[in-house]
C-alpha cells in the first residue's frame, strides 16, 4: 500500500544535553508493508546519514514497542511492522506514535511523532443480523422505532455516512442522526398505518454505508411483526445515564439502575430490562437484573484501560414494544498505579577525569494514573557527586556536579526516587551503579624520602645490597610501576655502572667488587614510572655506603725501607734514656679502627737499649748507652693496625753509636755488618765497569787518569759530597726532632800512607755552634766543633783519622 509522508514541523536543534522544542512530525497510512518508508529523519533533523552510526542513534519509545526501525546508513525511518489504527487507537479522533531518536556522543534526543491515518479497512457492522420488531396496528405514522447502529471501526469520512432499506417499502424509512454529546441513533420510521388483517408480518434489509472509497457497508435483516393494539412503549425517565464507580470497587457493587415506564395497563405494561447486544468487550464487565434494571459490576474495572464505558439498556413491555437508553459509566482514578521510570541511556563505567555536567544516565518517568495521582517527582538521595536535572517533558539526566577520583570512591550507587502526588504517595526507585574507571593521574610514591645502603667493600659480584619500594594508588597497567636508573640530569651520561636496580622488583645490586679506598660512598637516582600512558614517575635518591674492610697493611713513610743501604739513626754514647732516636712514621688507607696503628719493636740487636711508643712509634733509649753497646744496632720496628684479622708491616732501621762524631779509632770489627758487604759490592761493580771500559778504550788513558787521581788525593782538600747523611742528634733538650740532613766536607792528611780523612765541618750552619765532645779524648779520638770549621783551626791539631775503608763501611742516610 502507498506510503504518504508529510513533514509537518521542522526547528532548529537545541544544544546538548536537551531535545528539541518542537518533535519532527511525520504521517502514515495504517497497514502499510513492514519496511515501507516513512520519512528521512537524517535529513529533516540537519544530520548527515554517518553521524547516525558514529552516534549509535536509536530509537526509544514509552511502551517500549518499535513500531519503527531506523535505517542509519541512510538515515530513513521504515515501518518496522504493519501498523493497525483500529487497533493502537481505537475509536480516537487522532492516533499519534510518540517516540524518541536518542544519539549519543555526545547525547541528545528527538522527538518525533508519526500520525497514523485512516483508511477504509473496515465495513459497518450491525449488533445482530437480524432484528425483530413487534409493532402494534395502532401504531400511527410518524413513530418511531430505535435501532441499534452499526459500528464502524473507522473514523472520518470512512466512518458511517447513511442508512438505507432495501427493498424500499411504503410503510418504514430510516432515518440517521446525532443525540447528546455526540452519540449518534437509527430508528426506523413509520410511514404508513399498518394492518394486520392485510398483512401481519414483512421483511426488508436495512443497509449501512461508509464514506470510504470504495465505500464499504453492512446489513441487518428486519422483521417486522404486526400486533394487535398495545399503542404505548416504555419510556426511560432519561435519555442518558451517566454513574461513577471507582476503578478499585470490587465485584457486585452498584453502578446504578434504569428506570422506564408504560402506560399500558397488563402485560403490556409489564416492562423487562437488558443490554443490547455487545460490541465492546469492555460490557462483559456490568450485568443489568432484567426485573429492577439495576446495574451491577462483574468484574473490576481499570481507569488506566478504559476511562469510561458506554452501555445500551433496552426496556421491552409486554406488547413488545421498547425503548433504549444510554449509560455512561465514568471510572473514577484511584492512585493503585506507581510511578514507572524507562531508561533510556546509562554510560558505565566513567573515567575519573570525567568533567562535571557530563551526562550518566537519560530516563523518563511515567505514571498510569491521571490527575495528582499522575503527577511525578524525582529525588535523587545522594547529591555530592552527582544531581537530577530536568530534560524535556518528562526526561530527566542524571548528570556529574563536581570531579571524580577513583582512589577515593571507585563505585558510586546512586538511587533515583520517583514520587506521585497521590494520597498516599506511591514511589519507585530506579538504582545506578556507576564504576569509575581509572586514568593514571598518580604517579609512584616511595615508602621514604631516600634510602641508604651499606655493602662491605670487596664485595662478591651482583650481591643485593637493599630494595626500593614505590606504589601506585591507580589499578591495572596504571599502577604497575618498574625501576631504573636514570642521571641527575638529563644531559648527564647514567649512573655508576657498578650498581644494578631490579625494574620488576626494586632490587638494587652491586654488580663489582668495591673498593673502600677509592670510593666510599656512591649517589645514584632511581626512578619509579607506572606503565600508563603518559607515564608517570617518581625519584628518589639512594646512597651505598661502602663498610671498610681490613685490606689494607699499614705503609711505613719514614723511615723509607727502598734504600739500599738501610739508613742510619747516629746516637751519640752520651744520650741518656728517653733520647729520640728516630720516629717511625706509617699510614693505613683503610678508615676507622681499622686505621688505628700501633708500633711494637720486633727484633732488635739490643732489645733492652730501644723503646718505641705504642701510639707515636717514637724510638727512644729505654736506657743509657753503655760502652759494651754494639756500635751499630739494627731495629726491626712491627706496625699493626686494629682490624680484623689485624695487618701489619716492618720498619727496619739502624742506629750508631757514636762517642764522637770525628772518632776516627772506630774498631772495624763493630761496624762489619751485612750491609757493609752491600755497599762494597756495589762499589766494586762499578769500579770494575768504569776500569774496563777505560781499559778497552785506551790503557794509556787510564794510566794517566790514576796518576791524576791520585794526585788530586794528595792535594790536601776535597769536597765530599755522596749523598746527604741523616744526623740523629737532637736538636736540643731531650725531646729532640726528628733528624736533619748535612752535607760534610773531607779532608784527606799529606803524608797519610793509610789515605785517611776526617770530617772538617758541615755545609748546612742550621745548628748553632756546640761542642760535640764525648771526653776522655785519646791519641786516637779528636774533639771537634759542629759548628763552621776552617781548615786553619784544624791543620795544627793531630787530626782523627778514620780510613777509607771504614768510612764506607758506614751507612750514611
């Protein structure tokens, strides 16, 4: 069947979150095919055919019923079935099909109504197909006769328009017409006496027409009975009824009752009640007692489905004739219905970053009751996070009022209370559950501000020194945080790579040996991020202290054990105990007590003669000298530090005892020691080295060289200068210093067959003048000055003499 489409009413959309003022507005003609098309939403509301399925557009109706369908990929609205006026509307002057087109994305709803017009499907139909009047002889022309109509489920021009008999006859007309508040009668005329004796019955059909095109109809067979003389119908004492009841009076209650009389004397005036034949079923639920026409309910009645019925009472006397009159049956609303709330979108779960105003939930509320018993009110319970705003008409939106966070609340279940204003109030409540859904807006946060961890240092590789802990209060891949190692700066190359942090686990390791002496405390920047996107991280700085072992022997400074040969300390025979001899002098590189030295005398050629200080490693005299001393004395100096298992090193050392530093009478036997071998070898390696390339390059070179030497010998004076010689005298009183280098000049005797020499004086006059005398001088002992000393002040004195050769068995620092 053709589909006529209409636009009635187009506006202008109004901006989220509300509908349009006006609804678009489109008709059809009822029992179209299913998927017949009605109109182009997309197109009169100003959308185009995709912004339908990227805004998942929809249809939503009251009742829930999709009597149409939504085409999206072309935006037009189709007959989702056949559509029947009759039956969605009934006998209503109008049959309109409200609905919504809701979109989302953002929301927003049309409204759209579609007509459903009337097409003639429908022919007249009469209560009974045939209809008996029983009409008295004496019944004069112009009488009346009521006829029950025939109903026509059409409305408009397709509704009932005329009556006709047929065949026609002489003696009846039919004749159509409008009553009180629109009711319409038949009755059929009489246009002629009747006479019985001429004819006591006849029959003819009466016929109605619709206005349709093609025009429909329908029949009724009338038989007429003529009767002998009962000239007087019953007569109701009103055209029209009109009662009251409650929709919840229960079954048997009085609606009201129908009272009509007869002038008639006898059984003709004997008069009996009853409906008319039904067309609605909505009769089934009166009965009329047919002796007191009385009229009762027989079963509850519903306001919400019919809001009154309408009934036919016919009262026939005895004679046969009748009257009908009308019962109008109003339903009184009673507040038996709750409110109903349709939900027509929920968006669940929201991001907590969601921005208030943003629209939850879109829902509508209804109410079958009329009246105040219809009147709705919504509520929401819990308002700090969420509020009802009105729509349109009856649409309410559930919106945000203030920000989310999901570490605080991470479901929200909100309860909406429809209200109506009936006595008493009847309430629904509808509950959301709103989830909120994570957005990584933390970033990891340590358990402490720093971490400090100690590993002891020669560590084993990869040991796991400590742990860095973070969390995150974000869920999923938002709160899965990792670790690294990142610089302080960004342009700065990454940490000390001796140092590894665990990014699963937090941790952290070194991954060398360490060592205390070059490092003892490492700095480095860990990071914590989450795995969201962007991520989000978290620094914290983590300092390893390197724990001192004790791997590290002390080191002896002083005296310094790499000379070959071992210096000497020269202590003169008259120093008392308690003199400085020397004073050892050793570091630790480890730290703490593991630094902490002391000194102990481990070997000594007197062990009683020298003391050494715990603490200071001074080496003293613990007494004395004595003349049976040794002159040299070798001292083995232990230094030990404090660690465990405690480390140490050896200081070795020698002394001199000198009763006069120009005592040249030193027996040789008392200096002969190991190291005088040394000094002699080496001597003689490098005489023979000398002499041999002298000798290959010219012998007469060498002959004339010696001459030379020996010459310069025996020129009285020469500058000795071997090396610098260490005194171990004190500079005064009896705590002394430590020693002081002197450069001596010698002076070889003429005459001298043994090639003696003896000390003048020293170079260096950083002393004051002293006499250095030890007494008792004999023919072979000399006193002498440390002061300057010329070689005038020395030639007339028998000088001491001290050979060559035990000269350089002396071991001069």
């Amino acid at each position: 069947m053709a589909i006529a489409r209409q636009v009635l009413c187009l506006s202008a959309f109004l901006s989220l979150p509300h509908a349009r003022s006006e609804p678009l507005r489109y008709s059809v003609a009822e029992e179209g095919e299913s998927g017949s098309v009605v109109g182009n939403v997309a197109e009169d509301a100003g959308l185009a055919p995709a912004q339908l399925s990227a805004r998942r557009a929809r249809l939503a109706s009251e009742d829930g019923r999709q009597h149409f369908r939504l085409e999206r990929g072309t935006g037009r609205l189709v007959l989702a079935e056949r559509l029947d006026r009759e039956e969605l509307c009934g006998q209503a002057a109008t049959c309109t099909l409200p609905f919504e087109l809701v979109l989302a994305n953002p929301l927003q709803f049309l409204r759209v109504e579609v007509a459903v017009e009337d097409i003639n499907d429908h022919a007249p139909v009469f209560p009974e197909d045939q209809v008996t009047f029983k009409i008295p002889e004496t019944s004069n022309p112009g009488s009346r006769f009521p006829l029950e109509g025939a109903r026509d489920l059409d409305i408009g021009s397709n509704s009932i328009q005329a009556y006709s008999i047929s065949p026609e006859n002489e003696y009846f007309s039919v004749t159509f017409g409008t009553r009180i508040k629109g009711k319409k009668y038949v009755e059929l005329v009489l246009e002629k006496l009747l006479d019985r004796e001429e004819q006591s019955e006849m029959g003819f059909t009466v016929t109605a027409m619709d206005g349709g095109s093609p025009p429909r109809s329908g029949a009724t067979q009338i038989h007429i009975v003529v009767l002998d003389a009962n000239d007087n119908a019953p007569v109701f004492t009103q055209e029209l009824y009109v009662a009251q009841i409650l929709e919840n009076a229960p079954e048997g209650s009085v609606v009201l009752s129908v009272v009509a009389t007869d002038q008639d004397a006898g059984s003709n005036g004997d008069i009996s009640y009853q409906f008319s034949q039904a067309v609605s079923q909505s009769d089934l639920a009166f009965v009329i007692d047919p002796v007191s026409g009385e009229i009762k309910l027989t079963k509850p009645v519903d306001f919400e489905k019919a809001e009154n019925h309408e009934l036919s009472v016919r009262a026939t006397d005895g004679g046969g004739l009748s009257a009908i009159c009308k019962v109008l049956v109003e339903v009184v609303d009673v507040n038996d219905n709750a409110p109903e709330l349709v939900v027509s979108s929920f968006s669940s779960p929201l991001p907590e970053n969601t921005l208030p105003g943003t629209v939850v939930a879109l829902f509508n509320v209804k109410d079958a009751d009329s009246g105040a018993n219809g009147k709705i009110s919504c509520a929401l319970e819990d308002q700090l996070s969420f509020s009802l705003r009105p729509a349109y008409k009856n649409y309410y939106e559930l919106v945000t009022v203030s920000t989310l966070d999901r570490e605080e609340t991470a479901q929200y279940i909100l309860s909406v209370v429809a209200a109506d204003a009936g006595s008493p109030s009847l309430t629904t409540t509808q509950t959301f559950t709103v989830d909120i859904s994570d957005v990584n807006d933390n970033a990891p946060v340590f358990n402490q501000t720093s971490y400090t961890m100690y590993v002891r240092e020669n560590n084993v590789p990869t040991v796991l020194v400590g742990a860095v802990s973070a969390a995150d209060a974000d869920v999923g891949s938002n709160a899965k945080v990792t670790y690294s190692l990142v610089p302080a700066h960004p342009t700065e190359q990454p940490s000390c790579s001796c140092i590894s942090v665990n990014s699963e686990n937090g941790d952290v390791f070194v991954l060398r040996p360490l060592d205390y002496e070059q490092v003892e405390q490492i700095e480095v920047l860990v990071r914590a991020s989450d795995a969201g996107s962007p991520a989000l991280s978290a620094n914290v700085t983590v300092h390893l202290v390197v724990v001192d072992e004790n791997d590290n022997a002390p080191l002896v400074l002083y005296p310094s054990q790499d000379s070959n040969p071992p210096s000497s300390e020269l202590v003169p025979m008259s120093a008392e105990a308690g003199y400085l001899v020397t004073k050892v002098v050793a570091v630790d590189a480890d730290s703490g007590q593991n630094s902490w030295l002391s000194y102990h005398l481990l070997r000594a050629t007197d062990p009683g003669l020298f003391v050494v200080g715990a603490q200071s490693g001074e080496v003293r005299l613990r007494r004395p000298v004595t003349e049976r001393d040794p002159v040299k004395q070798k001292l083995v100096v232990l230094v030990r530090d404090n660690g465990q298992p405690a480390l140490s090193a050896t200081a070795s050392l020698s002394a001199l005892l000198l009763s006069d530093f120009s005592d040249v009478r030193l027996p040789h036997s008392s200096l002969a020691t190991e190291d005088e071998g040394d000094s002699l070898t080496m001597y003689l390696i490098i005489s023979l080295v000398f002499v041999s390339l002298l000798f290959f390059t010219s012998m007469a070179t060498f002959v004339t060289l010696k001459v030379c030497k020996r010459n310069e010998l025996k020129g009285g004076h020469v500058l000795y200068s071997a090396g610098t010689l260490q005194s171990g005298l004190a500079d005064g009183g009896a705590a002394g210093t430590l020693p002081h280098p002197y450069c001596y000049e010698i002076s070889l005797t003429t005459g001298s067959g043994n090639s003696e020499f003896k000390f003048l004086k020293p170079v260096l006059p950083s002393l004051p003048p002293q006499h250095c005398t030890t007494g008792g001088a004999t023919d072979d002992e000399q006193d002498f000055t440390c002061g300057p000393v010329t070689l005038e002040e020395v030639a007339p004195a028998q000088p001491g003499m001290l050979s060559a050769e035990r000269f350089n068995s002396l071991s001069f620092k």
